[in-house]
C-alpha cells in the first residue's frame, strides 16, 4: 500500500527562525585572523581542520539536530575524527545519532532536506551493524520507491536536495544489495537534471523559478552554494555506487561520472585570483565576498576527484591547492571559519564574519580530501628520492 502521509507525522520540530539560529551567526567573538599554513602537508591540513572544528564543536553541539543544515557537518566530522586521528568529533555525532533515535524529521513526506542526515546513519551502520541505525532511513526510502512522479513537480525540484539524498539511496542499495534504490534515484535524478541543468553552461540552476532571470551582467543565475551542493553530491553519490572493494565499476557509475567531470571542468574555470568562489558564479564582481561553502563543496569534489582517478592530478591539484589557501584566509583566530551565505536559495550578501555549520562540514570534508592528496605527493616524493 502506497503511504502518503506518515500515520502520526510529526509538527515542524523547529521554526525557521530557530533553524536558521541553531545553524549559525554573524556575530563574531574573535576579530584577529588565524595564521594557518597553508602547505599541502597533513600536519598544517589536520592543524586547520582541528581549530575549525574544536570551535565548531563548541559552539553547536548543543544545538545539534536532524536538520539538513547539520547533514554535512556531521559528515565532515565523521571525516575529520578518521584523518586526524581523534574520535571526539566522531563520538559527538554517534551521540546525537543515539539522541535522536537514528530517525529523520517526519513532518514533510519525501523531502530530501529531510533525508540527509540519512547518509550519517548509514556511515554509522558500516562501523557497528546494528539495524535500528539505518532503520528507519530504509523504511523512509522504501516508501519513497512507491512514490509516482507529478507531472507539475519534481521529487528534487532543487538542485541543493542532489546532495541530501541520492547519495542516501546509492549506499542503502550498496547496504542492501536492493537495486531499486538506484533506480529510483537515477530516474529521480534524470527528472530533476532535464529540468535545472543547463548543458551548454554545465551548471545547475538552483530551481525553476531562476531559469530567464539574470544578473546584472545580463548572464544566467547559477548559484555557488546551489552548485557546489550537487557537485558535491555527485562525490558522495558516486562514492556509494562503486564500493572500495569493487574492482570493476558499473554503468550508473560511468553516467555519473561524466557529469562529475563535466561540472568539475566548468567549476574550476570558474575560479577567482584569491582560489574561491563567490555566490553568482557568472556575475562574480557583483558579490563583494567570496563565499565559503560553495567553495568548499566544490572544494572538496576536486580533490575527491583527483584522489580516485577521476579527474587529472596536473590539471586539477593546483585548483584545489589555491582553493585551500584562500579558504585558511577566513578562518578566525578562535577558529571560526568566516564569509559563509546564510541560509537562502540564491546568491546574496553577507558579512565576513558570517558562519553556518554547513559550511564548516564542507571544510572539514575537503580537509580530509586533501590530506589524501598530500599523503599520495609524499609517499610519491619519498619514492622518487629513493
């Protein structure tokens, strides 16, 4: 029987207002810059990470929550407990995970905001078996295998909910062994690209209603956050379809692959003098900022990218270095990681001082992608100097 409500759904757990504060501010404590190094060595790499999220930490563990806004920095926690080799940021996230039951927000049917947190679930799940990690995570996307398409909207009808759910599906299948989550997630995913990809300009448009507005310049509206959400995505999406111990990889791979280098091409021909991103990417004067959580997903893509094979050491490393050395430029002396686009769906202004955990858990990821690298130059320098 198709579900589509949830028997006793629940209220909205949080307003918007107190979304948004749990989220983060604009209020700095600190006003002297950090003087981090920016070399492409695991101690300065795991240096930042740490001060980023020590404060990070600090500052929010006790408003964590099921929101999509925390989604990515529990995963970049996850991902910087394994690099800097320091389970507090790890455990910090199990137990939010056991306070909340390991269960999603239920107060909207089939919202991948609301889906997520989903892919922290199953990355616990892959430590410690237990069901009731993923349980109910499946049964959210057993329900969603049901789900007919509307004809007047999308299931992912913004670009951002590439990131909050597909990867979700592709690791339950992978959890699993059930191909229906990655068919439902590729054809979910066609739907939404026939609608908001541009293939001339290899970007996403954030959803519908920006498709024919402009920027000042006269081009297209194509959102940094918006874009770095779903190349981001792609990372996460393509890491779940081909599992470390699968030597050969699928067609859904293949297919998702193009688009990850497609994108990844157009995204680092993007990039500014100072190595970011600023939030209108092909109106990047307009916006007096760069801002950081575009950034750092595309940040992180990159040198996901170079650290699988997928796209070239030579030509991307020097993108995804100058990335990390402008993105240190915001960091905070107490660790606060700055110049971070509050909540919204378009590009916009902002302060320098503004930080949004989302931002942060990007950093954190692409921290733990360049460590990778630095890792890989330095065994490859020490053979060469053998």
């Amino acid at each position: 029987m198709l579900l589509t409500t949830y028997a006793s759904a629940q209220e909205k757990p949080m307003s918007g207002a107190e979304i948004k504060a749990a989220a983060g501010d604009e209020a700095p404590s600190e006003t002297e810059m950090a003087k981090l190094s920016p070399a492409l060595e695991p101690a300065a790499i795991r240096a930042a990470m740490k001060k980023v999220a020590d404060w990070q930490v600090q500052h929010s563990q006790a408003k964590f929550n099921q929101d999509w806004t925390y989604a990515p920095l529990y995963l970049g926690l996850l991902a910087a407990s394994q690099t800097v080799g320091d389970t507090k940021y790890h455990d910090a996230v199990l137990r939010a995970s056991e306070k909340f039951q390991w269960k999603l927000w239920a107060y909207r049917e089939f919202h991948a905001d609301d889906e997520a947190i989903g892919q922290t679930y199953e990355l616990l799940y892959l430590e410690k078996r237990e069901p009731v990690r993923i349980a109910d995570t499946q049964a959210t996307f057993d329900r969603l295998l049901q789900r007919p398409d509307d004809p007047q909207k999308d299931l992912w009808w913004w670009c951002d909910a590439l990131f909050m759910a597909p990867a979700g599906m592709a690791r339950l299948s992978a959890i699993t062994g059930n191909h229906a989550y990655l068919d439902k997630m590729d054809h979910e995913w066609d739907r939404t690209a026939a609608h908001l990809y541009d293939k001339g300009e290899h970007l996403y448009f954030r959803d519908n209603s920006y498709i024919g507005k402009t920027e000042k310049n006269g081009q297209k509206i194509f959102w940094a956050r918006g874009n770095g959400w779903v190349l981001g995505g792609l990372a996460n999406t393509l890491r779940a379809l081909r599992p470390a111990n699968e030597e050969k990889p699928g067609p859904l791979w293949m297919k998702y692959r193009m688009l990850f280098r497609e994108m990844s091409e157009r995204v680092a021909g993007l990039q500014q003098p100072d190595g970011l991103w600023h939030s209108g990417l092909l109106d990047q004067q307009a916006y007096a900022l760069p801002e950081i959580s575009g950034s750092a997903f595309f940040t992180y893509a990159l040198a996901w990218g170079i650290n699988e094979g997928v796209l070239d050491r030579a030509k991307y490393g020097p993108v995804v270095q100058k990335a990390w050395a402008g993105m240190l430029q915001h960091v905070y002396a107490d660790g606060r990681l700055g110049c971070i686009q509050p909540i919204g769906a378009a590009p916009g202004a902002f302060g320098p001082t503004s930080s949004y955990v989302y931002g942060v858990g990007a950093f954190l990821l692409a921290g733990s992608e360049l460590d990778r690298m630095a890792a890989h130059d330095g065994g490859a320098a020490a053979k060469r100097g053998k």
